[in-house]
C-alpha cells in the first residue's frame, strides 16, 4: 500500500454500523446529534487558534508547539522573517528555514514563532471542515499556505469561504479547518455561546493594514505572515495574535451579524454534499483521469509551489545556457556534486499519473535520513518503522539498504532517480485511524485508534469514546464520518 499523507475533512457525521476499513491515520470526526449539553463553548477554530492556545499557556518553550523543524541556512537574496517581516541580514547563515513548510525565522524570532508547521497543523484541529475549492487560477501577490511560497508563476485555488490559497500540487497537504457557518445546537442558549476568532495566517488586504494589538503596519508583500480573523476582519502581527481575546464580537458589523451558533441547516435527509456544495466525482471521470496520465508536478521541488524543474535531457539540448550561465552551472555542480535529487512517489498511481515530491540529499547519507526527509516532503509524521523505501527503476523493486542507499539506485538516461515510499505491511490488514471529537466537550484534540479488517464502525465508535473519557456513554447516539 502507498503511504499517503492524511488530510483532514468536514465533520458531518454518519451512523454506525459496517466494517471500518484499515487506515493510515485517515480522520473520522466524531459527533453526537442534538448533544447540547457537551458543547459549553464553541472551541478553537483552527490550527492556528489551538497552537497559540499552546504558546499562551507555556511562554518559557513555545518552540516546543509549532512542530517546525528548523536548520540553518544561507539565503542568497533578499529574504524576510515570516514571524516579524523583517528583512534577514548577513552574508552566510541569516535566519533558519523549517524542513517541510519552509517557514523562515530570524535568530533572535526562533523561540517566539507561534505559527504551526504545516505538518502537525491538522492534529490541532477539534473539529475538521471541509474547504470549498475554486477553480485553479494564476493569483497574484498571494501566497501558499502549505509552502508558504508565491503563487504568482503556478496554477492555484482557493477556499471561496475562508480565504485558503495552495498550490494545485499543495492541495493534498492542505489543512481541513475552514470556517463552519451554521453551529445551532437545540436546547443551547444563544447567550451561553462565546465564538471565537477564525485565524487565517498571511495574504492580508494590500494596503494600510494596522495591527489590533500594537496598532503598526503588519502587512507584507514579501512573504507569508501576519493574521487576520475571517470572522471580525481583526488584522495582527504573529506574535501579536496570540494576546488577543479569544472571543469574537465580529467587529463593525456585530449589530446586524447573523452569528453562525444561531444558524442551523435544515432537511437532514438531503445528502450533505448537495448542502455545502461539494461536487462528487463520477467513477467514470475518476477512472478517466487515473487512465490520462498529466504531469501536474513535474520535477516539483518539496514544498515549492513557485518553481518547475525540467529535467527532460531533449530540453535541455534544445535550451542550451549562455556562456555566463554555463559558468554559473559548473560552478553550481561544482558545489552540489555531493547531492543528489530524488524523485519520491508515494504510490503506483502518483508514478502513473507523474506526480511527486523531491527531496536533496548526501550521496552517501544514511537510509535513516533519506526516508525521514520523504516522509516530511508529504508531511507525514508517523513512526518512520513503519515504513520503506524501493527502489523505483529496480527490476524487482528492491528494497533501499545501508549502506549508501543513494548510490545504489538504478538511473534512466535524462531522468532523476526515484523511489517509492511504502508501509512495511504488504496485507494491509491493520492500520489505525484518527478520530476528531467535533463538537463534543473534551479536552483532547484527537485521539488515534488502531483498526483491523475485522473491526467494524460501532467498534470505531466504541473504542473512541472511551478514549476521550466518555465510557459511560452509549455508542448507538454517537455516529462518525470521513
């Protein structure tokens, strides 16, 4: 089975009953109809409402929170910190980069970054939802918010609710934690309800955009960074945000603002994807599209939405460098000749439709340290024993060993090596899943539970529950869905 990574979706709910099937950490969100009493506020929003929940409540470590995994590194032009938008400055190592998301920090901002890394975002969420997908397009002077790199030079969309931009190659890695605009539960009193600000981090209004908090410009054209509420329109620094009430009055417009906790959506029998507008693909245009292969991420750098590599040798006979950047090349190649780039494929229909991640590596680093930068090139942040990598271009798909793994894949002429990143059990006859509470009033944000091909949804259910401290709870008045 290929290793995926798992993205969150829309808490929805839906009946007990048939076999759960085995999962890598696919999300199930939890909920109980008409619980009024287990919801005594509504919680936070997003990732980026619970990891300053996280750094409020321990300010000595917040770097401990936000899962990023920072190296140093030397930026060759002008580049910002994505936590206080100011430029870095020196000449070899400036600032530190995150592994996966490529969130870039100052020295003196590294132990005061409170915005979460992309891969461990979506295990702060409570209460996963669903984003509503426009068509790709080229926007300008927006920014990703999974690489946090420009979308000028590439096709993307964007959440037409919450104001979501990715990359088409990002998509899979986005975050499930769009806004939820009805939250009515009967018997509840409007008045015991407190809502709280819906964070969105970067792509602020162009323009004079003041911070709440310190009243300074906290727009930026130069990177991903500051805050805004999707709820109130409250813009803020990073750092600022966190000191900020939790609750929501939603701003100007509180008068005549219909709250989403007053709003509930009626005629249960219609299916919830004709409600929120998701349109199901047919299995006709599903198997249609896995028989086209397309090349979407052809050469895509790991968590680079900005930049295409070709690494067709026709092009590059047919696109010779100038003298100059002839020069330049060698000289690069001089440096890099220790590296080398592979292609990751997290499966056989990602190599048939020609879609993957790359990642740079030592030629001769370890097995250990090539699977661990596969695994954050697709944000996943298991337990790395569960996993393998084969070799792609290999007869037989041989199985990656020490030493020198790298050295010892097969090439194809005018291509890069590649590999695949697999689960170690063939039979995939065991998995686990993970389960979000929803709207229910438990302290964790999640809990994973492991699954067999024998285990079915109200064992799900079950197992779950207790996990979240509610045994004394009957099983049958809770349902789950995808």
């Amino acid at each position: 089975m290929a290793a995926t990574a798992a993205s969150a979706a829309q808490a929805v709910g839906g009946g007990g009953g048939g076999v759960a099937p085995p999962a890598g950490g696919g999300p199930t969100p939890l909920s109980q109809p008409n619980a009024a009493s287990d919801q005594a506020a509504t919680p936070p929003a997003n990732a980026n409402a619970a990891a300053a929940a996280a750094v409020t409540a321990n300010q000595q470590q917040p770097h401990q929170h936000h899962g990023h995994h920072f190296c140093k590194k030397t930026f060759h032009k002008p580049t910002y910190c994505h936590h206080c938008t100011d430029m870095l400055w020196g000449l070899i190592q400036q600032g530190f980069t995150c592994e996966v998301c490529n969130f870039v920090v100052h020295d003196r901002c590294l132990k005061t970054v409170v915005s979460p890394c992309s891969s461990i975002a979506a295990t702060l969420i409570k209460n996963p939802v669903a984003h509503c997908w426009s068509e790709p397009f080229h926007h300008k002077r927006k920014f990703c918010n999974v690489c946090r790199k420009r979308l000028d030079d590439s096709e993307s969309v964007h959440c037409e609710i919450c104001e979501y931009f990715v990359h088409v190659e990002c998509q899979d890695f986005a975050v499930a934690d769009c806004k939820e605009n009805a939250t009515w539960v009967p018997g509840k009193l409007l008045g015991q309800v407190k809502h709280q600000h819906h964070w969105r981090e970067g792509n602020l209004p162009a323009g004079n955009t003041k911070c709440a908090v310190c009243k300074k410009n906290c727009w930026t054209q130069e990177c991903l960074s500051g805050y805004r509420c999707e709820w109130c329109g409250m813009t803020c620094h990073a750092a600022c945000h966190v000191q900020v009430s939790s609750e929501c009055k939603f701003g100007m417009l509180e008068p005549i603002y219909l709250p989403p906790h007053s709003v509930s959506i009626p005629r249960t029998e219609v299916p919830m994807e004709a409600i929120i507008g998701v349109q199901v693909r047919r299995k006709d245009t599903l198997s249609r599209e896995y028989s086209c292969p397309r090349s979407t991420s052809e050469e895509f750098p790991s968590g680079d939405g900005s930049k295409l590599i070709r690494d067709s040798e026709d092009y590059a006979q047919s696109h010779p460098p100038s003298g100059k950047d002839n020069r330049q090349d060698k000289n690069k190649n001089q440096e890099e000749r220790d590296e080398e780039v592979i292609k990751v494929y997290d499966g056989n229909s990602s190599m048939h439709r020609r879609i993957f991640r790359l990642v740079v590596v030592q030629r001769t680093a370890p097995l250990r340290q090539v699977l661990t930068q596969a695994l954050r090139a697709f944000h996943i942040t298991r337990d790395p024993n569960v996993f393998h990598l084969t070799d792609a271009y290999s007869p037989e798909e041989a199985t990656l060993q020490d030493p020198h793994p790298v050295m010892s894949l097969h090439r194809r002429e005018g291509k890069r090596p590649a590999v695949f990143l697999r689960f170690k059990d063939r039979d995939n006859d065991s998995g686990e899943v993970r389960v979000y509470p929803g709207k229910l009033q438990v302290s964790q944000a999640l809990c994973t539970v492991p699954v067999d091909s024998n285990m079915t949804v109200g064992d799900l259910i079950r197992e779950a529950l207790k996990r979240f401290g509610l045994d004394d709870k009957n099983c049958e008045d809770y349902r789950c869905s995808e």
